[in-house]
C-alpha cells in the first residue's frame, strides 16, 4: 500500500514538462520569434522584449525589460529599463543592447521578421544612461510602447547574422537543439525576476493532431498546443477558444491573370466558404471580412464575406476573356505543410473550386522555410500566379500590426501596389483615438471591396489539449506563444 501512495505522489512533484508541437523549427533566432512556430519557443521564454500586452486580463500593455515610458513629444518615447537584469551568459542588460537589438532587426544584411511590424517608420535611439534611453520615431509614432512588445532584446556583441544559440534575459535557455528531433529549455537560477514553477521543458515534434492528443493523454507529454476539433473530445483536459488567426489566400496582383480585378473578383466568388465550417474546420469558425479578428480597433461591422457563386464566378471569367487576360494561365496554391489543422485538405478543397468555376489551379504543399520564399519579399523570379494560403495572427488590438507588411507597395508579404492603399496606412498609422478607428475602418473596406485586394477566408479557432496535473488555460495568444512561466502545477 505504502509504494502504490508514493508514486502518484512523486510524478505529481515532478516539474519538468513535454510539449509536442506540430511544427519544427528551422531557426532558434530571436529576431524571428513573431514566426509562430519560432515565437512558441523562444518568446518571454528565452528572449524579452521590453513591453508585454495582458492577453489573460485587461491590465493593457505591461512592463517587462522596460519599468515605464514617457511621451517626451515629438515623436521620442523614453523607456526606463529594469536595473540588475542578466543575460543567460553572465552579462549585464543596459541600454546599449536595446539600441544593437534594433539596429539588427532593421539591418539590410538579414531578414528579421520584426521589423515588418513597423511599416516605414524610422526609429533613433539615444542612450541617455545605462538604464534609460530614448526612441524617436519618424513619423511620430503613437503605438511605439506596444510596437516594443515584438522586438526580443539580445546582447550587443551579438553578431549580425543569425544565431543558433540564443543569449537571452528570459526565464529559460536553450540548452539542447537537436535538429528534427527535440528542444530542451532549463531554468534559470539567475533570472531577474520571479522563478517560473517549470524547471525544464522539452518540446518535440510530431505532424498528426490525433498524436499529439494521444500523447499527452498517454502521459508522455504535457501539452499540444495545436490538436483539431476531432480530438477535443475530453473536457477534462481540451480546450476550445477563438483565437486571433486569419486564414487567407494572399493574391500577388503582378502575375497574369491576378492583375484584372475580374479574376480576383471571380477568385472569391468561386470559393464556398460555408462548405469548409463543421467539416475540414471546427465549428466555430468565423467567415473573415478583414485580416483582423473583430476585437481590433476599428473594425468596420458593415463588411460580409463574399458570396458563393460559382456562374457568377464563371461569367467574370468569361468577361474577363473576352477581353485578352489569360485566365487560363497556371495558378499555383501554396500551403505551409502543418500550418494549420487540415490545412492539406483546404487546399485541396480550393483547388478543386477554383478549378471547377474555370481556373487553371494546382496545389503544392511546402515545410515552412520554403513557404517563406512565396510569402515574403523578394518573391521567385518568373514564377507563375501564386495564391499563398497563409495564417495570420494579430492579437494586438491594432491593424498597424497587420496592413503594412500585408498590403502597402513596400510591405514584405503584399501583393498590393496601390497609392490609396499606402495613404491611408501612412496616415492610419500616426493618426491618435476617433480618427485611427475611422482611417482603418475606411481600409479594410477599399481593400475589400474596392480593390479586392485577396481572398479572406476564416477566423480561426484553436483547440488544446492539457495535462490534468497543469494549472495552464490557453489564450487567444496560444498558437503564436507559450509562455513557460504562466504555466503552474496542481
């Protein structure tokens, strides 16, 4: 009898937990932590940025590696940083790493995904002491404080290209990557700030949902961030929450025959949105207007999805035709392989509608290095049309976080080019309060409906499963980071 009591005991004392997630990852890099399938490991994990935003509460945006900030004027933030913080090497945090850790980020000798957050913003910095330092933006920038929560901050010996150990100020680092196979994070006993309940955690790799859920079912792992609605079947370990992801298809408006507005037009028209919700995707699942999820400011409730059909869809073909495009010209749908639950089924779903209303579509399934090379800039030279079936994630509460990069001439994922377009997210940008709502209320409606800009497709719903001996509940923030230290023992 004394041996069966022991054993729960023991296992329940245990503080070193598995994740299984559904992706690999193909670089450690901090700058790179906005990238899902990187950020789940490595942000606030072993990497801080100097803000944080509550996504459990309504505290707003919190402080992390910054104590506070000030609106100086004219477009300069002052950002007092946390004193006595240590690098996971031993070495001092200051002020001199916020500037080398920017200065990276918008280095033109790598590609850091970060920096896409801050459209054509310039930042300064000016080191006022070693634990204060000014950021000026031009144009002014009155976000700056949350745009603070993308950038990870590394040590300014820190060399220009891409790391494969990171030296972060987080709770944790990385002491084990072994390519396709597993990532070990161990505590550490140096941390600046509370001691997370997690010693270690160790994150491996399997592509089947009904794996992952069998898993932590089994007891051999802890958490899978990403199973389907398929297996979230226990409520005692399963949670299903919408999340903050948007599933498109990103239109590169330069190859024929994306540049008539007729075919983009007969490309949403062609896609039965409807048919996708309780079947390949989770009931739900919301049918998207914007690149945003409803909760971000300035949504424009007068949106609906574009509507089915398919003659439609087959007459702006025809129309199309008749006047010289191409419509018959190959279409190239590219899905990120495990980007989403079902996603090669999605794909193959489109595929066959756009087929059917008269498209000359095909579908190709890529890992995530490779699908970077269709989704951001510089795209492949003589490349064919490309539709890419992307998955974005905005949690923010702001579009700045999203329409640049997504849709102005110079941002990296856009396959817009449109001076109305780059006028009102310039001036969206450095508007304040009523007028910001508005100017990207009036956006999402030109690139929808005016210029049909891609093809919106769903709002997202996650589902979880987690070990009965954690206290975790995830967020709307989940599929993007996991926060080691918000994770707690029964």
């Amino acid at each position: 009898m004394a041996t069966g009591l022991v054993a729960p005991a023991m296992a329940q004392s245990n503080t070193d937990i598995t994740v299984v997630l559904s992706e690999e990852l193909d670089l450690v890099e901090p700058c790179m932590a906005t990238r899902s399938n990187i950020g789940r490991v490595i942000m606030e994990n072993i990497s801080e940025t100097l803000t944080e935003l509550d996504v459990r509460g309504d505290k707003g945006l919190m402080p992390r590696l910054a104590d506070s900030w000030e609106d100086k004027g004219n477009g300069t933030w002052q950002f007092k940083l946390h004193p006595g913080v240590k690098f996971s090497d031993g070495s001092d945090f200051d002020a001199a790493d916020v500037k080398h850790s920017f200065d990276r980020v918008f280095s033109d000798q790598i590609t850091c995904e970060s920096k896409r957050y801050f459209a054509d913003t310039k930042l300064d910095f000016n080191i006022v002491d070693a634990n204060t330092i000014d950021v000026t933006a031009t144009p002014a920038q009155p976000i700056l404080p949350l745009l603070m929560s993308l950038v990870t901050i590394v040590p300014s010996e820190t060399p220009i290209e891409f790391v494969r150990d990171p030296i972060g100020t987080g709770p944790y680092k990385m002491t084990e990557w072994t390519a396709g196979q597993q990532i070990v994070l161990t505590r550490r006993d140096d941390y600046w700030g509370a001691a997370p309940a997690v010693t270690k955690a160790t994150y491996l790799f399997r592509s089947e949902p009904a794996v992952r859920a069998a898993m932590v079912e089994a007891g051999e792992a802890d958490i899978a961030p990403q199973i389907t609605e398929v297996e979230a079947t226990n409520p005692k370990t399963d949670f299903t929450y919408p999340n903050s992801e948007t599933v498109y298809l990103r239109i590169d408006q330069t190859v024929e025959p994306m540049g008539d507005l007729r075919v983009r037009q007969a490309l949403n028209a062609a896609i039965d949105r409807e048919a996708f919700i309780g079947t390949v995707l989770a009931a739900g699942t919301e049918l998207a207007v914007a690149m945003v999820p409803p909760t971000t400011l300035g949504w424009n409730s007068t949106l609906t999805p574009p509507a089915y059909d398919l003659e439609g869809a087959k007459a702006l073909l025809a129309a199309a035709a008749a006047d010289g495009v191409n419509v018959k010209a190959p279409v190239e749908v590219i899905a990120r392989t495990e980007n989403f639950p079902h996603v090669t089924e999605v794909g193959e779903a489109l595929v066959d509608m756009l087929n059917e209303a008269g498209f000359n579509a095909s579908l190709r399934m890529v890992e995530v290095a490779e699908h970077e090379q269709y989704y951001s800039k510089p795209y492949p030279e003589g490349r064919p049309a490309q539709l890419v079936v992307a998955q974005h994630d905005n949690s923010r509460g702001d579009p700045v976080f999203s329409m640049y990069f997504k849709y102005h001439s110079q941002g990296t994922q856009s396959g817009v080019n449109d001076p109305k377009v780059d006028a009102l997210i310039e001036k969206a940008s450095a508007a304040t309060g009523e007028e910001r709502a508005a100017l990207w209320s009036e956006l999402f409606a030109y690139v929808q409906k005016d210029i049909v800009a891609d093809a919106l497709l769903f709002h997202m719903v996650g589902h979880s499963r987690v070990s009965e001996r954690l206290a975790f509940t995830p967020t709307i923030a989940t599929n993007q980071q996991l926060q080691l230290s918000e994770i707690g023992f029964k």
